[in-house]
C-alpha cells in the first residue's frame, strides 16, 4: 500500500481506534516514508482535505488530527527525534 493509501486508510477510521494507536501507526508510516526519501507532510494534508471535521469521541475531527500531526507532542519525542 502506498503512504497516501495508508493515511487514507486512517482517514476511514475517522479516529475510531485509540488515538494512541494512531499515533504510532502514523509516526512508524511517517518514518518509513522520510526513509524512502518521501516527504509525508502533504500526503497527510491531502487526506487531511477529504477527512472529515466532525469532531468524535477524541474531540478532534480526522482532518484536525492529521494537520497537526507534526506538531502534536508525539511527533516531537517519538518521531523527530528519529529523523535525524
């Protein structure tokens, strides 16, 4: 499966797993891709563009989650440090 077809993936759960499991699906996929010399923010922005804005039981929308999957603070002590 392709990274956008991964994240599209996620999108369709529309945060219906533990957000926690979220995270670390999207950080060990946002890894892989900066390995194989992608970069993954804007598959995660066009996803993030037909996901949806209601918010759910995390009281995040998909789409908002997505977005700020960058600047959450998993990304920064379990995937950014990783990057390097």
């Amino acid at each position: 499966m392709t990274t956008a077809g991964c994240v599209a993936a996620v999108s369709i759960d529309d945060n219906g797993t533990d957000f926690r499991d979220t995270y670390v699906a999207l950080g060990a996929l946002y890894l892989c891709a900066v390995r194989c010399g992608m970069e993954p923010g804007s598959y995660f922005e066009e996803a993030a563009e037909i996901s949806s804005s209601v918010s759910n039981m995390e009281q995040s929308s998909m789409r908002d989650f997505l977005l700020r999957f960058e600047g959450s603070a998993y990304f920064g002590e379990s995937v950014a440090p990783k990057l390097d």
